[in-house]
C-alpha cells in the first residue's frame, strides 16, 4: 500500500470514497465533474485499508492539488464534460454558488 507514514483513514473515510467511487468514474472524471464543489480536500492525506480506494483517492488529491504530471481540470472537463456541462460549471464558478 501507500505511504506507511500516512496516518490510517477511519472505516467513515474508507466508506465516504467508497460512495464517491460508487458510480464507476475515475479520479479523473470524479474531479472534471465535481472539483468545483469542492472547498478543501485532504482525504489523500491517509492510508486507506483497501488498495483501490487508496489508488483513487490519492490520484484525486493529485489532481485536486494541481500536483506536477496531473492533469489539468480543463484538459479533463474538456474530456469528460459536454459544452453545456462545462457552461453550466463556469457559471456556477462565476456566481459564487459553491
């Protein structure tokens, strides 16, 4: 697993990025689709019991954290999102709404 220095995600962590993975998306998706939703996000910085969880959580605070080699959130709205999709998150941006 990761990094053993890390401190141990509690069992309602595991399940929350469960839930957040429940759809079948990637960290890449999960991140063009709902970034902006998201304030701060410090999930990644724990060990997680089950090695998947652990591999998405860990990417999405990569790419949430705009870390070097991740990509961009609007190379991935542009790959994941439709215009209308895109529009509507620019304008909840551009109003504050989240």
């Amino acid at each position: 697993m990761g990094d053993a220095k890390l401190p141990l995600a509690s069992p309602e962590m595991e399940a929350q990025v469960r839930r957040m993975m429940m759809d079948g998306v990637s960290p890449e998706e999960y991140a063009a689709r709902w970034s902006h939703t998201i304030a701060a996000f410090s999930m990644h910085g724990y060990r997680y019991q089950e090695p998947g969880v652990e591999q998405w959580v860990h990417r999405l605070g990569e790419i949430l954290a705009r870390l070097p080699g991740a990509p961009s959130l609007k190379d991935l709205r542009a790959k994941y999102l439709t215009a209308a999709e895109r529009k509507a998150i620019e304008e909840e941006e551009a109003s504050g709404e989240f």
